[in-house]
C-alpha cells in the first residue's frame, strides 16, 4: 500500500457497481480451457502503473489461466490488454491474496471483460467495519475521513461480484490445474504446520531476523502461494509482513527453494524511526529470501518506489545466495528503491506517466517441467534463457 509513505496497500478502493460480472462457468478446472495452449507456464508480470500493486496473469501449458491479484482499479486497462495479448478468452481463477485496492481494485472491471469461473480469497477482510481512528493510526498523512466507509463499500461490491463464485483457502490447500499446481502456504496469518514436501530444511537467517510488531490489518493477512510446473517452482506471498514471514521460514523453512521469486510487498521496508508498528510492515527478511534462494526475482513497483522507505528488502534480495537478476515492471525514480535499479534492458517501462492509456507492458517468464525458464522484456523484446539448474553443473 502506501502511495510513498506508509505501506497499506490500497486503502482508495472503488469498486463501484459489481453487478454485471461474468456469468459462471459450469466447467471444472480439469476441463480443457478454451484459451490457446502455449506448451510452458507462461507468467506475466504485468506494469500496474506509477505506484504500488500487483497483477500477475499465470497460463498452463494447455491454456488454463489464473489472474494472481487483479491490480489497483486504475490500472484495468493494462490488465485486460496483457490477458488479450496473452490469447486469454476467460479466467479459471482469479485469488485476490489480501484485500487492499491495489490487489483488488481491477476485480470487477476485468471481470466484465472477461468471464471468471471462481474468485479465491483468504476469508473476510480484517479491515471491514473500522472506525475511522484505526484508519487514522494505519494510513498516517494518507488518512481522509470517511476512508474506512468507503473501504467497507468497495469489499462488499466484492463479495457481491464473488459471491457464488468465491472460495477461501488455507495453508495447505492446493489448487490444481493440468500440470500446474497451485499450494497455499500462507492465509489469513497461519502459514504451513508442516513443510511442503522436500522443504523442512533449518534455516541459518533465522538468526539474522528479529521479531517485529505484529500486523493487525490486510497485508499480513495474504495468501502466498507456491506454484510449480514439474521441477520448476515460482513463489509469490503477497504483501506479507514480517512476522508471518518469519513463522513460515523460521525455524526450518517450510516452503523450501524457488526459480522465480515475486518480491514480497513490492520491497517495502521502512525505517524503525517511523515507530514500531510500521517496522513490523516491512517485507522480505533475510530468513525469506535465503531461504527461498530464487535465481531470478521481480519487482511490481512504481517508477515511485516507497517514498519513506529504505532499501532493506531490496538489499536482501540482492544478496540472496542464488540470484542472477532483478527484473522490474518500472525504472524505479524515487524512494528507497531507486539505487537498485538493474539494468534497463530488465525493465520493463522507464519512463511511464501513469496514465490508463499507457502501453501495455510486462515481463514474461515462460518455464518449462526440467526447472529451464525465459524471461523476456515486451518493451524490447529482450529475451534471456536460465537453463535447468542441473545442467549448470
Ligand atoms: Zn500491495
């Protein structure tokens, strides 16, 4: 969240009408897809625009496809235009992995545009039904009256726009598609009681991440999930906060390693200056990313990062023991993110004004069961193979 201050992803929802919608699908997810088959999971890390959010378009090798979060409101067009240009005729999932407008706020449009068979959430929001004094103590400058009625507005048009057609998880579930699988390891502030299978390792960053404040609002509240195609494993948990992080990695880590890996909470860190609270907001603890030790992550951020924030998380990242790159949806221009920029050829708007008519534009990661993947930048078409990690030895 946090438009440059405070992290609280999306606290300006505006989920107007939900009352159109998608008719529901009377098709099993087993079913073949009427979407083009691609033969490798295609995952694009689509350009949401100036600020934070996320949208991530997941495609099966048969064509089955999941919406990973629907992106901030404003920014629909960008999603619609990536699911066209990805030959999606209609969604199998969409799961919202916390309810903040910069997650959610799109649901409703791309559901108009495009028929969903389901809508997957953690459960109900723990920001319904406050008072304007906890809005007040959460969003900080941000803070306008009237903000948690218009919050409680826009998750009931969701639960309107869900409603037969939603289900809630929890760790340990999984959600499958052919040949992809889909596991939940975090919802609703519980992680996994036991590590996935061929996870369990002790986890040395343990001691290197201390305990914070704990999370009473959305953000710690996301699904995170591990999505693998055969060898190959992609891990995104939302904006999880610190805490939660920390139970589902330390002491072993219970997810075990990745390829891909979407920064949690669009690298958020922020300073322990800001008080304690918003220090226990921050995302990407060194107990998460050693253990995962993705070979390639991506950043869904804003050309305007986080503007009181640091550059913790980017900094663990970056010194993860496997990784070979930073990919980014913008040059990121401000904040505490801006002096770790990677390379332009890995980004994929460096200059974007914001605006609903901005070109569609992504990153494109196409993975194949050996753990092989690309990735591929549509702005110019650059494109760079990671061969199966076994085959580097
Ligand atoms: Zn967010």
């Amino acid at each position: 969240m946090k438009r440059g201050f405070i992290s609280v992803c999306g606290f300006i929802l505006m989920l107007v009408s939900l009352t159109a919608g998608a008719q529901e699908q009377k098709t099993s997810a087993a079913e073949a897809a009427p979407n083009a088959p691609t033969g490798s999971l295609e995952i694009y890390f689509i350009d949401v625009g100036l600020s934070v959010g996320n949208a991530t378009l997941l495609v099966t090798p048969s064509g089955q496809s999941v919406l990973l979060d629907a992106g901030p409101e404003y920014a629909w067009r960008r999603v619609a235009g990536t699911l066209q240009a990805a030959g999606v005729k209609q969604l199998d999932y969409i799961i919202i992995t916390h309810f903040h407008s910069d997650h959610f706020g799109a649901a409703r449009k791309i559901s108009e545009q495009f028929p969903v068979r389901r809508f997957i959430d953690h459960g109900q929001s723990v920001e319904l039904g406050k008072g304007d004094e906890w809005w007040r103590q959460r969003r900080g400058p941000w803070f306008k009256p009237g903000m948690g009625a218009k919050y409680d507005q826009a998750y009931r048009d969701y639960l309107n726009l869900s409603d037969k057609r939603r289900e809630t998880v929890t760790p340990g579930d999984v959600i499958r598609l052919d040949g992809v699988e889909i596991r939940v390891a975090c919802a609703g502030a519980k992680v996994l009681a036991q590590p996935l299978s061929g996870a369990g390792q002790p986890n040395n960053a343990c001691d290197d991440t201390d305990r914070r404040a704990d999370d009473d609002a959305e953000d710690g509240q996301s699904i995170g999930v591990l999505v693998t195609l055969g060898k190959f494993r992609f891990v995104y948990l939302g904006d999880l906060t610190w805490n939660v992080s920390k139970a589902l990695f330390c002491p072993t880590n219970k997810v075990g390693t990745c390829d891909a890996y979407l920064i949690t909470h669009h690298a958020q860190s922020l300073p322990k200056s800001l008080g304690e609270y918003y220090y226990g907001l921050c995302a990407c603890p060194k107990a998460e990313v050693n253990a995962l030790q993705p070979r390639v992550a991506v950043l869904s951020l804003g050309a305007l990062g986080h503007k009181a924030g640091t550059s913790e998380a980017m900094q663990n990242v970056r010194g993860s023991p496997r990784l070979q790159d930073v990919w980014q949806t913008e040059l990121i221009t401000a904040g505490g993110e801006k002096d770790h920029n990677s390379g332009q050829e890995l980004i994929a708007t460096i200059k974007g004004g914001g605006g609903q008519n901005e070109p569609v534009r992504f990153i494109k990661l196409s993975a194949h069961p050996d753990g092989s993947f690309a990735m591929s930048n549509s702005r110019t078409g650059f494109t760079k193979n990671y061969p199966a990690p076994d085959s580097t030895h």
